[in-house]
C-alpha cells in the first residue's frame, strides 16, 4: 500500500480552523490548570463550565459513542446526564474516553484541540459508522498500544489530527492479518512450585567469566550420540566437576540444542555385515582401513567409498596378473610314455587366461549407503555456544545494564526476561519506550562510542533487533516481537541457568514488625497502596512500616495442597505454622498492622502446572473435591478469633461497637498455570462465588447490631498474560463478571468506596515496560472495572528522584520514571501493588514512602491524632466508655439516690455534688467523646457510647437545674419562726376583746363540779 502522507493543512485552512475554535475556547476559564495524568480536563469544579460549550461536547459525545451500551445507560440516568448542558462526572468520564480513544493525551495543550477534534470525529463517524465502532473498541485500543507505528503511519498522530482518508487508511491497516514473525519457538519453561527468580551478585560475575564452561563443554563438540540417553550419560560425565545444580542445568540447557542429524558410520558391526554380504576381502580391508568412519554428509562418505573401491580393484588386479606370467613360463617335465598327454597340457597352458575380477562400483556404493546411514544428535559448536552463551562472555558495559535488577525478586520469571529486555532497550537505545519526559535513573544509556565498540559483539547478541533499532522511534510489537526472538536465541539461556532459586525454608520465626511514629491510615486516602510481605522477609529484629502508607498488607507464604488443605510454604512440619498456630503471639502481627488502621490480607498461592485441561475433564470430582476442601479450609482459617486479653474484651469495653478481630482482613487467591477450558473455568467460577458468597453471609452476622463493620475481601492475583486474554477465569471480562462490576455503574460510588462495596481487588503482576503495560490494561477496561485494578510492580523504589531535582542535558524536565509510574497509577487505577513493602525506616525510601501518603491522601495534613494518638484509638474508647460509666454512677448516686432518700451524704463525700467537682468528672469523658466523634473515622454516633454520654448530659443537666431551683427557694429556720410567732402576738387587732376573754377562760377554767 503507498504510504498515505502526514496532514498538512495549508495556512488558511488552518486559520480558519483556529477561528472556528476561538469562540469556544474564549470561554474556557481562564486558570484552568491542564492535568496530564488524567489526559484532559481542567482542575476546576465542573460548574465553572460554560453551557454553550458543554452541550457541543454532549452533541459531539453522542454522534460517536451513541451505539455503546454504556453510553446508552449513562444517557438514561436521571436527569439525562449526558444533554442536560452541565459539565458534571459522567460527561467528563465520556470526554476521558474520547481523549483516550483519539490519543489527545500526546497534545500539548489538550484543552485547546479537544473541542475542535470531537466536532472532526463527530462528523467522520456519522459518515463512516462502522470505522467509529472500530476506532472505540477495546480492540482497537490494544492494538493502538502495541503499534504506535504501523503500515508507515502515525497511529497516534492519525488518530489526534489526521484527516478522514488518513483514518480510513488506519483502518485498512489495522484490519490487514499481521504476518506470522519468523522467529525460534520460545523454550518451554520448566515449572518448580514454590520458586523465585532473581539475579545475585554472583550471577553477574558468571555472566563475566564462564570459560570453566566452555573448557568444559568445548570436547562434546561435534560428538554424535545415537539417543537423547547416551548423550545425557556423557553430558553428565563431563560436567560431574561442576556443582550439581548448575551441571545439570548446563546439562538440559544442552540437551536442548543438540541437533539431530542423518549420518554414515561405518562401524565394525556395519563392516561385518556388509563383508557377509560379499563385498570382498579387498573392499573390506581398504573400508576396514579408513581413518575416520564417521561422516556428516552422503558427499563425504561417497567420496571416502570411491576412494576405497579404486584401491580394492587396484589390488585384485595386482592379484591376478603375477599368476599369469608364472602360468606362462612353465615348461613341466615329461617322461616318454606321457608325450601324448603332454603335448595336449601344453596346447591347454598356451590358451589365454580370463580377465580379473571387476568390482560393481555403482551398486556397493549404493549398498554402502544404506548399511551406514542412521538418526544421532550432534551438538555443534553454534549450538554449544548458545547454550552457554558463548562464544564469549556478556561484555562488562551490557552487565552493568542488568545490574540495576539485582536482588529485585519476582514470582514469575517471564517477568524478569520482560525487565531484562526493557533495560536492553533503554540502555543501547534501541527505541523509545516511556514518555519523552521520563529518565529511568538506575541505569547509563551507552554512547554512540561505545555502542560501535560493542558493534560485533551485539550482533551476535541481538542480530534481528540492530536491523530496525532507531532510538527516536516508539518501540511496537514487530520490535518486541525480533526482541523476543534474539533473546530467547542468546540470553535466555544464560538467565534460566542462573535466575531460579527455591524458597527458603520456612522459619519459626515469629513476624516481629510496628508501626511506630508513621501514623495512621488517614480517612483523606482515596487510593489503596497494597504492600507485600514474603516470608523470607521475616527476621528476629524489628522491622518498621509505614501502616499509614499502606492500607492493605498481604502475607505471601501460605499455598493449598491437592488434598485442599492449607499449608505453610516451605515447612517440614505445619503444627508450628501461621495455618495451625492460632495463639496470640504467633497471630498479633495482625493487630499491629490494624492498630495504625492498615488491614491484613493472606495470598494463597498455588501452582496447577502438573494438572492439564484434560485432566480437569477426566477427573472434575477430584477437583470439586479440592476446591470444596479449600473453601472449608479458607472459611475456618479466616473465621478463627484472634486470641488475647485486649482481642477478647474489645467487645465489652468498646460497649458493643466492635467485635472480637478475627484472623485476617482477606483473600488474595494466587493461582498459577491455571487451565483455560471451559470446565476449569466453571470449577473456579463456583468455588468463587460460593465463597464469596458464604464470607458476606459470615460477615453480616458478625456485623450485626455493630457499629464498627469487618468487611473480608477475597482478592484474585494474576499476571498481566492471563488478564490480557479474551478466555479463562482469569481474562478480565470473567473477573468483571466475578466481581459483579456493572452493578455499581448507577452507584456513583468513590474508589475505596466500590471497593469497600464489592469486597474485591484485582492485584495484577506489570510485565515491563510498566508504561506500555500500562496502557495497554487501560485499553480493555473501563473506568469502573479500573477502580478495582491495583497494578503490582516490582521497581527498586530506592533512592527515587524527586521532580523537582531530576533533570538531565539533553531534557532538563525529565523526571524519575518510577515517579511518573506512581502517578500514572494513583490517577487511573484503584490503587498500586509494591513487593515487597518498603522499610520505613531505610533513608532511601524516604522520597517514595513521602509521595504514596502525600499522593494516595490528598488534602492529608499532620495532626496529633493522624501521628500519635490514632494508634492507642481502642484504648482512648475503652477509657472514654469506662469513665462515663463511673459519671453515670456517679451523678446517680449523688443527685438522684441520696436526694430521693431524704438523706445526706457522708461528711467525707458532702463535696461530691459541687459544682466544680461536677465538672471535673463530667468535662474529660464528654470531650474525648466528642472528640472521637470528629476525628476518628472508626468512631460512630450510633453507639451505646453516645447514648451514653447522653444520657449522662440529660442527667446532669437535669441535677444543675434541680440545684438551681432549690437555691432559689427559701430555707427553713426555726428560730426565725419562733421570732416572728412572738412579734404577731404583740401587734393589736379587732379581735383583741374577744381574744383576751377567750385568754381569761383559758386562765381561770370552770371547776368540773360546778
């Protein structure tokens, strides 16, 4: 196809295109802050945005994504979201889409192009409809990702500003079937259980210098071994000075590049059987003779054979002819009586002799051929090189690249083959993989120098990958694929023979980690920083972590055994385990993570590679019965109360607001080399879902009549291959369907909130390059499903750059990649995976443990609380809960007991209902009540503590007013009556007549007789 030129607007067309655009643009608000992580929008509340504007976008939005189901639902919302003229969180998401969709993000001002661009596409899709529903596709996204350059076009570039006949030449593209890529078969990977792949020290300084090796491999060269058994004998004999791990990988390393080859020996048992045949003495002797029997090809041996049948008809003539000449001179005496019978032996002798014997060349050759052939392997010295990597050691500049990977552990060694090509990429700048203004700071990209130095020495390397290396062109996947294929040819070998190394034993060992100093998880985070703590890391010193960092840390040591029981990795005996020992000081890891509010996940890993499809649907009641072993075992585990005394009162001391902790936060299943058919998948799906299902029915009876609520997550960790498929339990679109993601489309729901409701996380394992893994995961999902994504990375986060002080020559605004990966995450994903989680007390992860709690919490400020008092919040409720109990007493007691009695207090306790005293026991409980209730998020209204510290108000105020009141009255006073008794009896009044003869009747009473 002829490649279709790039656009170029004449001047005026352009003019006009920028006055159409003026009218719109004006009314952007002016301090409107462009995010680029985000890709577009401006860092304004929504209101601000002017109608007029908003509705040509809705018009715009709905010409091109009208046909979409999710549009279609976002469209029927109430109050019609998408055409009510306002800029709100649906629109904007369509908009996000869009700019993704037609790769605006590469714009330099995104704000500026995008009002113009959506009018293009509007338009381009109302004429071509079909080559919009390509363009908007999950499909066509992902292939975008993987073909920046295609077909001699721009993808980006095409779909940001090309015309309609460049976008239709896109599609013509994108539409052409790729040409299968001519490369070796990648080398089957051996698959040990309980196995991590890193690279140490003394991996490197094998990568140097192998010459042991190769002395030792150089004699096996060109040998020819008859079976794949004889040779592995001989294989093993040779290399036994070895040490045993490293001769046998070298072994199979071997066995793997020996050629089978069809060649011509002629060996005493041939030669024997071709003498029975009758080839002759003399043929015999000169194949009997031939110093080297062994030959590569039928021109040699046809070659060796005519030689030797010469000789063989040279000496059978040589044979007969002396013979004749003897026969000739012959003159045998005779006696008289035997004249007759001589003369007639003398007629006889003077007759002719035959001619010798004459060899049939043609035919021996051919029944040579056929005797001496057979299949043997061969190992050459092109293949024995590859196998150790030869014909010499890696050069010391390509070393120093890998370097920056050493001690980086991964679970999946295709993620270090992926990790070690990326450096390879970048530091002989083969293309461009990240953004243009990142700088991956751990390595030195080689000089142009150094690179023509190194020139032969690269081309036996990656001969494939020279041919289209252009350090300004944007890496696609023809180049991954030529990549791939180099390195699988040369250094693949080498890293398998070094990179695996088993678990570590497992140690009894209690975890032995805190918090202290770092604070809490704040209630501002809107991202999850999901840690991980391999067994191996644990040790008998303190180890500190950031808890306020990290809300979720995961334990990766336990696995599932095919009886489906649970089992410690690596653990001759499970009695002293983390699965069998539930005592207090094995399990109070758990409430140290949780004090700071962070929550503890277990990773269940296992590996199914000893289990094929066929398997799955020969056996499916072993499997049924694994899983429903499983299932029981996680239940039990999960459920089991976390033993002492503060676990155990936490219930009566909190007044009932929280229950008893159990055994762990969540699930995080981690199934390696999992079939993909169809029963495998339905056998996961049910054990899932019944799962799931049985953990939310578990939680709600214990969250019942709780204020303080223990959702348990149940988790799935997968790698980015298996997420990526269109099939399998572990394709994306079977998790959104596990996970019930569209029910939360109507939601409105915030990322920690969706998480909080479904219960799940997807952790997903980044291959590198991260950027490109990146966008290709954002391709195929949505902005929903990517609330629950928490991308696992690998990256050595030590000594990370700050932006503000990483620059370099030729890009001053270049910043730590790492950095722009961070951000990349925290703004599109539900959250970011760090193995192993970070010290918090190593000086070099001080600028990366800063940006995950400044970035995954924004708007998170210091505070007394936020960095102390938080961790000690079950002990500040306890006190709080118990000193209003005592207030209670207390005021009932003094103000309502005694009172109701008549009686008074005890002399000792008479200044108990005093005002001051009153505050004194009052004031402290009531304000850590109030307290809590503004600052800890845990801390609710609706609590028997509030009901409480109510009634304990109510009380009180009800004691002061009745105080009041009596104060107001006056008191009784006996002498005071007395007094004022006699002054009424001096004081004249009408009645003083009567009065005094009523006294004098009283005085002189009549004598009872008269």
């Amino acid at each position: 196809m002829k490649p279709i030129p790039r656009l170029s607007l004449h001047p005026w067309l352009a003019l006009m295109l920028l006055l159409c655009s003026l009218p719109a643009l004006a009314q952007i608000p002016a301090g409107a802050k462009l995010n680029k992580d985000k890709c577009l929008g401006y860092e304004l509340e929504y209101k601000h945005y002017p109608r007029s504007l908003v509705m040509q976008v809705q018009g715009d939005l709905h010409q091109i994504y009208q046909q979409e189901a999710d549009y279609q639902a976002d469209a029927q919302r109430q109050g019609q979201p998408l055409n009510d003229g306002y800029l709100g969180p649906i629109t904007w998401a369509w908009m996000q889409r869009f700019c993704k969709n037609f790769a605006l993000a590469d714009a330099d001002q995104v704000a500026d192009e995008l009002p113009t661009r959506l009018q293009q596409i509007a338009a381009f899709a109302q004429a071509h409809a079909d080559t919009n529903q390509r363009f908007i596709s999950s499909d066509f996204a992902l292939w975008v990702v993987a073909n920046p350059s295609a077909c001699e076009l721009d993808t980006h570039l095409v779909l940001r500003t090309g015309s309609d006949a460049q976008l239709l030449a896109l599609e013509t593209c994108y539409r052409k079937p790729a040409a299968e890529p001519d490369i070796p078969a990648e080398p089957g990977a051996i698959h040990h259980a309980h196995t991590r792949y890193v690279l140490r020290e003394d991996d490197y300084a094998v990568m140097a210098d192998s010459s042991l090796q190769v002395a030792l491999v150089k004699p096996l060269i060109g040998q020819s071994y008859p079976d794949r058994t004889s040779a592995s004998a001989a294989l093993a004999d040779a290399l036994k000075t070895l040490p045993p791990e490293q001769a046998q990988a070298l072994s199979q390393n071997l066995l793997r590049h020996l050629e089978s080859r069809l060649q011509y020996v002629l060996s005493d048992e041939v030669l024997n059987s071709l003498y029975q045949s009758g080839i002759g003495d003399e043929l015999f002797a000169e194949l009997q003779a031939l110093p080297d029997k062994t030959f590569d090809d039928k021109a040699t041996l046809d070659k060796a054979v005519n030689a030797a049948l010469e000789k063989a008809q040279q000496a059978i003539n040589s044979a007969a002819a002396p013979t004749a000449d003897a026969n000739a001179g012959q003159a045998p005496a005779t006696t008289p009586t035997q004249d007759a019978a001589s003369s007639a032996a003398a007629s006889t002798a003077a007759a002719p002799l035959p001619a010798p014997r004459r060899l049939n060349g043609a035919a021996l050759l051919l029944q040579i051929q056929l005797a001496s052939q057979r299949q043997s392997l061969v190992l050459t010295g092109q293949a024995a090189a590859m196998a150790t990597n030869q014909p010499d050691a890696l050069p010391p500049e390509i070393i120093l690249l890998l370097q920056s990977l050493q001690d980086i552990e991964y679970p999946q060694g295709e993620l270090l083959h992926l990790a070690i090509q990326n450096k390879l990429i970048k530091g002989l700048q083969l293309c461009r993989t990240d953004k243009s203004n990142t700088l991956d700071t751990r390595i030195t990209p080689l000089t142009a120098d150094i690179m023509q130095a190194l020139d032969e020495r690269l081309k036996l390397l990656l001969p494939s990958t020279l041919g289209i290396a252009n350090s300004n062109k944007i890496c696609n996947e023809d180049f991954y694929t030529l990549l791939k294929g180099d390195y699988n040819r040369t250094l693949r070998p080498l890293i398998e023979r070094l990179y695996s190394e088993p678990m570590p034993e497992y140690k009894d060992t209690l975890i032995n980690w805190t918090g202290e100093g770092c604070g809490c998880v704040p209630k501002e985070i809107v991202t999850t920083a999901y840690g991980l703590y391999p067994y191996w890391n644990t040790t008998e010193d303190l180890q500190t972590f950031d808890f306020s960092t990290f809300s979720r840390v995961a334990y990766y040591g336990l696995s599932a055994n095919d009886a489906g029981q649970l089992v410690q990795i690596k653990s001759n005996s499970q009695a002293n385990t983390l699965v069998r020992d539930n005592s207090h000081g094995r399990k109070e890891f758990i409430e140290k993570a949780r004090r700071y509010g962070s929550h503890v996940d277990w990773v269940i890993e296992k590996d199914w590679s000893h289990l094929t499809e066929q398997d799955f649907e020969r056996d499916t009641e072993h499997i049924q019965h694994l899983f429903g072993n499983l299932h029981k075992e996680l239940l039990v585990f999960i459920s089991q109360e976390i033993m002492g005394p503060a676990t155990r009162l936490r219930p009566l001391y909190t007044l009932g607001a929280a229950n008893r902790p159990i055994n762990g936060d969540g699930i995080t299943l981690y199934f390696t080399h999992y079939p993909r058919s169809i029963v495998a998948k339905k056998l996961f799906d049910d054990f899932f879902s019944k799962l799931k299902k049985d953990l939310k029915k578990f939680d709600d009876e214990r969250n019942r009549w709780r204020s303080i609520k223990q959702n348990t997550f149940l988790n799935l960790m997968t790698s980015q291959a298996e997420f990526t498929r269109r099939d399998g339990a572990f394709s994306h679109a079977n998790i959104n369907q596990l996970y019930e993601v569209s029910h939360y489309d109507r939601a409105n729901l915030s990322v920690l909130e969706m998480q909080e409701a479904a219960g799940s996380l997807v952790i997903l394992l980044l291959e590198d390059p991260y950027y490109t893994s990146l966008d290709e995961i954002y391709a195929i999902t949505t902005s929903l499903s990517r609330n629950l994504i928490v991308p696992l990375m690998f990256n050595n986060y030590k000594n990370v750059s700050p932006i503000s002080k990483t620059s370099t020559t030729n890009n001053p605004f270049a910043v730590d990649e790492r950095v722009k990966k961070l951000a990349y995450v925290h703004e599109s994903f539900g959250g970011g995976g760090f193995w192993p989680i970070t010290s918090a007390t190593d000086p070099a992860y001080k600028v990366f443990n800063e940006y995950i709690s400044l970035n995954f919490a924004p708007g998170y400020t210091t505070s007394i609380w936020n960095d102390w008092l938080c961790a000690y919040r079950w002990l500040l409720t306890g006190i709080t809960n118990l000193w209003l109990v005592l207030s209670f007493v207390y005021l009932l007691i003094t103000f309502y007991l005694y009172p109701q009695q008549c009686r008074e207090l005890p002399l000792l306790m008479r200044w108990l209902p005093h005002p001051a005293t009153v505050l004194l026991i009052l004031l402290p409980p009531l304000s850590l009540w109030i307290y809590l209730l503004l600052i800890d998020p845990y801390f609710k209204f609706l609590t028997l503590t509030s009901l409480l510290s109510l009634v304990v108000i109510g009380m009180a105020i009800w004691a002061g007013l009745k105080a009041v009141k009596a104060l107001r009255q006056p008191i009784p006073n006996r002498n005071l009556l007395y007094y004022q008794k006699n002054a009424n009896a001096l004081v004249p009044t009408r009645n003083d007549a009567s009065n005094d003869e009523d006294d004098d009747n009283d005085a002189n009473p009549p004598h009872p007789t008269s």
